[in-house]
C-alpha cells in the first residue's frame, strides 16, 4: 500500500436538497473531479484498482440513513469503471465479517443494486494483513486508490463519525472489539483513529449531509435533514468543517482536536478554503448523543467541580424491545455481555462504556443512561 494523502485545506460543500438522480450526479461528480486534481490525479484508470468504502455499519435499509446511500457508492463507482478501473464495494461492517453475511449486508443497504447498476463488483474477500500496527481488509491494501464514501452522524462514544471515524471499517469483524478493549479511554481512542485513517489514506472523501443522524448516533439517533454534500481530498480538513456544521467545536470532537494537534489539517475552520457554498447557509446545530450532552456545560467548570457532577453514562438493556438475537452479545469486546431468558444482559465489573451493543442492536434495545 503506497497511498499518500494530500493534506490540503481545500473542501467542498454543495447544495443537494434530496436523492433525485439529477441532484446528486449535479453534486457529486464536479467534487469528485476536484478531489482528484488536488491529489494530482491525470484521468487515466484504466486497469487500476480502486476501492469505493462505503460506511455499511450494520445490515439496515437506505432509508434508515445508518449506511451510506447507495446513490452516492453507484455513481462513484461508475465514474471510475466508465474510465477502465477495476472496481470493488468493500467494507467491514460490525460483528461478523463472513461471505454470506456480507451478501445479505450489501441485499439490505441496495450495496448489490449500486454495483449491479455501476459495474463494480462486491468484496467477498475476508481475508486481512498486517500494514503498520493495524490489520486491515485485503481490499483496501491492495487498492491504487480508496474512495471513502460515508454519512454524517452524532456517535455515541467519538462525538461526531465522519470522514476520519468511516476508516473504522478498514478493521475486519470482530477484531474491531480488540481495539476497542485495547483503547478503553476515549482520547486514546480517537488518536487510534486518526492513526487509522492516516494508514488507509483515503485520498477521495465524500461525506453525505443530506439526510443526517443526531442524538444518540450512530445507528439509533433521529433523522436530521441538511441537503448538502461534502467532501475533500483531506479527511481532517472535512471533519473540521463538518464539526462546526454540526454545531461542535473542536474539543467537543477528539478525532478533530487530535487532528489539528499533528498538524493534520488547519487549527480553525476560518484557516479552510471551503469551495462552493458557504459554511453559514448549512451550519445548524445537532442533538448530542445522551453519553455526551453534559460536556460543554462540564468543560467550563474547575476540574473537581466537574467530577463530583459528571454522571457516567452507561448501556442499559430495554427488556420489552430485546428479542434475545445476541448481537450485542457479539459485538462486546470485553466479553461482559450474556444471554439469559433470551434477554440481553450487561456484566456491569467489565463494561468499558465503548457503546458498541447500543450501536449495533437492530431493535434499538440498548440505550445509554
């Protein structure tokens, strides 16, 4: 994997009101042009293999807006086959990464109709390697370029998931509650992530902030209408912009604070050169997921102050929505999750609080309180 990002402070924001054909092709194509000539692209693909990596988190259908729209995956991934690439839709959703539940992921999230319809095909590969400190898809090592195609979200432990967070999925399967386990703090956390990010290098990001999820993100938040595209060849100079569209600052969101620690992107988002519409015509404020929403009021108090009235957030299983599918149970990485009576339960002693049960039960039977 030789990829390098362009660390540029360039990044596009255009109107697109809805999904109509018309109103993505007239916003996606232009950016995505502009993307590759601020890496330096020539247009010749012919015979390169590019990976489009869609956020597919769970097995949910486009209208929940938890996946990335599968408009956006068909129309990126036709560009690049129309120009002679070889195509791949891949990603690694939460849980179990095998070949027939990734057939039924790409079924449900219309991932098999955007390639049918584009010509790419769909990673059924779950092999993985070594690149760096992290294990990481086949697919994504062995592409000439990863096209990172993600939705704008709260999310219940990062903050905000956007460009940097979407490389997540570069991890396979369950190995993601490793890392999980192995950076219980959340700082260390999101430093993973940027280093993450920074071993993919995502050269083409494209983040969807039409329809949008705020509160208590990433899978069972509610749905909040933007209408607008985003996207730069700088995965950290996007989620700066998308920080302050959402209504957060910087330090409300690590990856963003850590990002501009390395010197990843610009200290403010004043310093970016936002191309097509302004910042202030789609800035709005979202919901805060319910594991955050005292921190702006807690960073202005002292210290011991803010100790002494944080109050730890932490899962809760809603016995009458839990039909004993053991999903959370799966997706632990602690292992502190169990069945009993066909109901969920929470082994209090080792729960790090990484939400990762809320995040990918598909009853939204676990909530935070």
């Amino acid at each position: 994997m030789e990829r390098k990002l362009t660390l540029t402070d360039r990044v596009y924001l255009s109107p697109c009101k809805n999904y109509k054909r018309e109103n993505v092709e007239s916003a996606l194509i232009p950016m995505l042009e502009n993307i590759l000539q601020d890496n330096g692209f020539a247009d010749d693909w012919k015979g390169k293999n590019v990976v489009i990596k869609p956020n597919l988190l769970a097995k949910r259908a486009p209208e929940a807006a938890i996946t990335a729209n599968p408009l956006l995956v068909e129309l990126a991934a036709a560009y690049f086959v129309k120009r002679g690439a070889n195509v791949t839709i891949a990603d690694s959703p939460g849980g179990l990464y095998l070949p027939k539940l990734l057939e039924r992921l790409y079924e449900t999230t219309g991932m098999r109709h955007a390639a049918e319809n584009s010509g790419a095909r769909l990673n059924l590969d779950i092999t993985s390697e070594k690149s760096g400190e992290f294990t990481i898809i086949k697919p994504l090592l062995e592409a000439d370029l990863v096209v990172s195609i993600g939705r704008l979200k709260t999310h219940m432990l990062a903050n905000m998931t956007a460009a940097v967070k979407n490389l997540f999925g570069s991890i396979p399967g369950a190995k993601k509650a490793e890392y999980h386990a192995k950076y219980p703090d959340k700082r260390d956390f999101c430093d993973m992530l940027v280093r993450l990010c920074m071993e993919n290098a995502p050269q083409v990001n494209i983040m969807d902030a039409v329809v949008c999820m705020e509160g208590n993100g990433p899978a069972s938040g509610t749905l909040k209408r933007v209408g607008a595209l985003s996207g730069s060849a700088n995965p950290f100079s996007l989620d700066l912009l998308l920080c302050h569209l959402m209504g957060f600052t910087p330090g409300d969101v690590e990856t963003v604070a850590l990002s501009i620690e390395k010197g990843l992107c610009p200290k403010t988002v004043g310093e970016l050169n936002v191309i097509g519409a302004r910042l202030s015509e789609y800035a709005t404020k979202f919901k805060r997921p319910k594991a955050s929403r005292d921190a702006g009021l807690l960073k202005l108090l002292p210290k011991t102050v803010a100790a002494r009235l944080k109050k730890e957030k932490k899962p809760v299983i809603l016995e009458k929505k839990c039909i004993g599918c053991g999903e959370c149970v799966r997706s632990c990485p602690q292992e502190t999750m169990g069945l009993i009576n066909k109901k969920a339960v929470i082994h209090r002693e080792n729960c790090i609080k990484c939400y990762c049960c809320q995040e990918l039960c598909p009853q939204k039977a676990v909530v935070v309180k």
